[in-house]
C-alpha cells in the first residue's frame, strides 16, 4: 500500500473502466457504508459503496507506480475544489428530542359535572322549530 501523509494510492479493479484511484480517509461521506476515492480516470473524487468497492482495490505494480506522482497531483488539485458531503449538513444543537407541551387538562364546568343521562336535559326551553317532527311509520 503506497500512504503519503495519510492518502492511499491504488487501483481500482472494474475491468475496462479500471483506474488508478486515491484515497483519503480524513474525507468523511458521513456514512460508514461509503468511502470517498479519487478517480483519475474520472478526474473527480466520488462516493463509492464500502461492501463493492473495497474487494476491487489493490496496490499499485511496480509498473504503475510511474502513474503515482501524476495520480497524487491530480488528487490533491481535485481535493482544494471538494466538499465533503458531511460537512455539508447543518450541525445538530442538541441531542435530545424536543418535548412536546403538556396540554394542561381542562376544569369540568360545575354545572355539567352532576348531569348524568336521563335527567332533565332542558329541551323543553327550545323553540318550536328545534322539536324534532314526528313522522308516521309506514303501514305494510
């Protein structure tokens, strides 16, 4: 494995579209399921999926090491411009969930509070045209 200060410099295996790639691990995605790598082939640094990427790196040949100072530079250039998706999210204040208010529980108005079914309910104070209408029942 080729580190300088912390970068990784490697191969990246998928067959035509094989490329030279670095890797930084201070770059963080935010998510420990993804990695950051640069792609030479690409020219950027892009997010790949730690279970499928991973498998397909290995260390540069002798015959590739030629390709590591190109690699490095290129990388290091493409780094200033980038961003990290992680560093991009807004900060969390606080750690506990806000609490919803407690809705203080309503007084039972004295009035209502001996009134049970079947007593005295004042219908008898509407008017005429709140009495509900009696209607003949149908005869078979």
């Amino acid at each position: 494995m080729v580190k300088k200060k912390g970068v990784w410099l490697g191969m990246l295996e998928a067959g035509k579209r094989s490329s030279p790639v670095a890797r930084d691990e201070s770059l963080d995605t935010g998510n420990p399921a993804t990695v950051y790598l640069f792609n030479l082939a690409k020219g950027r640094v892009l997010e790949y999926r730690r279970d499928i990427v991973e498998p397909k790196l290995r260390e540069l040949t002798e015959e590739e090491s030629a390709i590591g100072k190109e690699l490095k530079g290129a990388f290091e250039s493409s780094r200033e411009r980038f961003t990290p998706r992680a560093a991009l999210r807004p900060a969390r204040t606080s750690s506990r969930p806000k609490k919803r208010p407690v809705e203080p529980e309503l007084p039972v108005p004295e009035d209502d509070a001996e009134w049970s079914p079947g007593e005295d309910d004042g219908d008898d104070d509407l008017p005429e045209e709140f009495e509900p209408e009696e209607t003949e029942e149908a005869e078979d």
